[in-house]
C-alpha cells in the first residue's frame, strides 16, 4: 500500500474524485472541501498552485508523489457539483457529509436500551434512550445538558456562517468569530422557566448522532425574539433515498412531567404537518427550507433546495416524515440494565412495552400510521430539572 493522497481544495466547493485513498479505490466519492481543507497528510507540504475541473486549488505535495504528478493524475478526474450522472449519484453522499459529531460519544450521556421496535400496524420506528448513570448511581443529567450546550453552534447557526468563521480562523489563527457564534446562538435560547428548547436540541443531537439525519434549516437563527419560541415544527432534517426522493423529517420534541401528556402534545402537534394537504400550515414551514437552506455549499444547498419549490418537478419527490421526542419524568431513576450491564431488566422492559403500545395507539387514532416516524422515548429523573440543566449549561440563569 503506497502513501496517502490527498489534497487541499478552497471551502465551501464539492469535488468528486476517482482516485485512490488508502489503496483502494472510491468510484464517485464526494470530498466536501470544508472537510477535506482540514484533512491530515502525512509528511506533507503546502505546493504549487493548479486547477482541477474549473476549481482553483493547492496541491500537496505527499512523500513519493510530487505536486506535478498530482496534477496531472488528478487533471481529468474532477466534476464540480451539478454535474454528472443523476441527482442521487453525488447528491446522496453530499448530504450525509453533513452530519456532524462523534456517534460514540452518545454512550457516554444516554444508553440506548433494546433495539428499535416498529410500532404494529404503522410504519413508525420506536427508540429508548436513558440517561447514563455514574460509579456513585446519580444520573448524568447535567453532563447531559453540557454535552448538548456544546452543540449549539452547529444547531443554530447555518453553515455558510461557520465556514466563513473556520476561515477566517485558518486564515489568521484567530477564534474571534468562532467565539462570537456561540456567544450569538447562546443568546437565541429562551429564558422562561417551561421553556422545551432543551428538548429540540436532544432531538437534533439524537437525529444527527443515532440516526445519522442531518439537519437542514437551523430554525433558531430565524427567531426575532429569544424569548418567543419559534412556530412551526421544532427541527428539519433530510436524508436522500435510492430512487431519488428526498426524505424531510419534521422534527417535534416535548418535555413534560407525564409521558401522556408529552405524548398527547407531541402528536397533536406532528399531526398537523403530517396530515396537511397543502393548505395549512406545512407550506409554511416548506416556504422557510426553500428561502432558508444552507448546506454550507452553493451546489448542495440549490439542489436540495429545488425539492422544496412547488415549481421544480422534484418538489413531486419530496417525501413528509416524521421525528419526535417524548421525554418525561421516570421515578425511581435506577440503571435500566441487569448487573451485566447488558440484559433489560424485566421491570424495565415492561414499561417500554406500555410506552410503545401507547404511542402506537396514538399514531393510529392521529390517521398518520402511513407515514414514517421516528420516535425517541427519552425518561429523565425530572423534566424540570432537565431544563434547569439546559438552562445552566448554556449560561441563561
């Protein structure tokens, strides 16, 4: 196996390549220059100056590849997006380079208990998360909260925004700008005490890191007023599927002290856009995608845009979904796990059996059994002191 090539393109463009990665060869992968700008080359160093279909770039030079001999293995090799053989062939692998974060560091605050169950007679998927206990047994609810404050730079600001700062921090080693975001997307989160923001970013955390679903509208940017909440549905995310259709989930998370009452809240609130035909209030949250997108890419941003324009024929490919989180006070918070740490308990597993037939039930009398839908049932010690937590972690109180 020869060295590593690799190369260095200007953000914010996608490139696809043929070429050979870590000997073996990727027909048709996708680089996202924000992406591959930061990628490590071993032994490398900045090169001369060249173009690669249309796209201005450096080369770098790898031990026992020169610059010269990258250019021209790379000269032909190159599309610029938008280009090429069908939407699906570099639009699908664009859009999971979106996702962003570490799955595995989800074990770390919540365990995924059991495995996805589809809910009978529906086309809904229902996932158990608890919240990770320590050596002491007290759950980690604050560390919960100060994982997902991490985040918020990536939920609330678009990307074409963190471009612009991660260059300017290339450019001059400066992390002014970085700063200034997550002090700008601190300051969107509401102060009012029944406050469920905490919730939508545990839905976005949990669709970005569980499903691997990127988001594609940060609706919080949108907020004219950080002490409203913003309308609509509480996250979009999107994910390309093999005959082209592009899936949008329209995420809805509530927090309450009762699982029926997060449950009866979540869905009356979903129902609403999953049963819309058009004349109520989807269009609405369809016009803000269409107007708002930002793939942190001209390419990918336009193209996904066009699923969202009722003028385009791919808005006929945009198919609705669903993805909800019903979070809720569980007393008695102990490990769901027996002492191995691997089997449920059966008192545990009784309790997900009922939440399940519940939401199932409800799915069902909503009329939106037909529909795709994730659900994530997420207990916590308490629902108030989850979003005192939040509260805490992003510096709101």
């Amino acid at each position: 196996m020869g060295p590593r090539e690799d190369y260095r393109v200007r953000p914010g463009r996608v490139i696809r390549t043929r070429e050979r990665f870590d000997g073996r060869r990727r027909y048709g992968a996708l680089m996202l220059a924000s992406h591959v700008a930061h990628r490590r080359v071993d032994s490398a160093h900045r090169g001369p100056r060249t173009r690669w279909g249309g796209v201005r770039c450096k080369l770098i030079s790898v031990v026992g590849v020169s610059s010269r001999e990258l250019a021209q293995r790379h000269r032909n090799l190159h599309r610029v997006v938008g280009e090429g053989d069908g939407e699906e062939a570099w639009l699908s692998p664009a859009l999971e380079a979106l996702v962003r974060g570490d799955r595995e560091s989800l074990s770390t605050f919540l365990h995924t208990v059991g495995s996805p169950i589809g809910l009978e007679a529906t086309r809904a998927s229902c996932r158990t998360h608890w919240v990770v206990l320590d050596a002491n047994g007290r759950p980690k609810v604050k560390a919960l909260a100060l994982r997902l404050a991490d985040e918020v730079i990536h939920y609330c600001v678009p990307r074409s925004k963190i471009e612009d700062a991660l260059a300017h921090r290339d450019e001059t080693g400066s992390l002014s700008k970085l700063m200034r975001l997550q002090r700008e997307a601190q300051e969107l989160f509401s102060r009012l005490d029944n406050s469920g923001e905490g919730g939508e970013l545990l839905l976005y955390f949990l669709m970005e890191l569980e499903l691997g679903i990127p988001q594609i509208l940060c609706k919080m940017s949108l907020k004219t007023n950080s002490q409203m909440h913003i309308h609509g549905v509480d996250g979009v995310h999107a994910e390309l599927l093999e005959d082209e259709r592009l899936a949008v989930y329209w995420g809805e998370s509530k927090v309450y002290d009762s699982f029926s009452t997060a449950l009866s809240a979540c869905f009356n609130s979903i129902e609403l856009y999953l049963n819309d035909d058009g004349a109520g209030p989807l269009q609405r949250d369809i016009h803000l995608v269409r107007d708002n997108i930002d793939a942190g890419n001209r390419g990918v941003t336009l193209a996904l845009a066009r699923y969202f324009d009722n003028d385009n024929p791919e808005s006929n490919q945009l198919e609705v979904r669903g993805a909800c989180l019903i979070g809720f006070s569980q007393s008695e918070y102990r490990s769901p796990f027996e002492a191995d740490s691997v089997k449920v308990k059966a008192a545990v597993t009784e309790l997900m059996t009922d939440w399940q037939s519940k939401i199932g039930q409800r799915i069902k009398d909503k009329n939106i059994a037909h529909f795709h839908i994730e659900v994530f049932c997420v207990p916590v010690p308490s629902a108030q002191d989850f979003r005192d937590a939040m509260k805490e972690a992003l510096r709101l109180q």
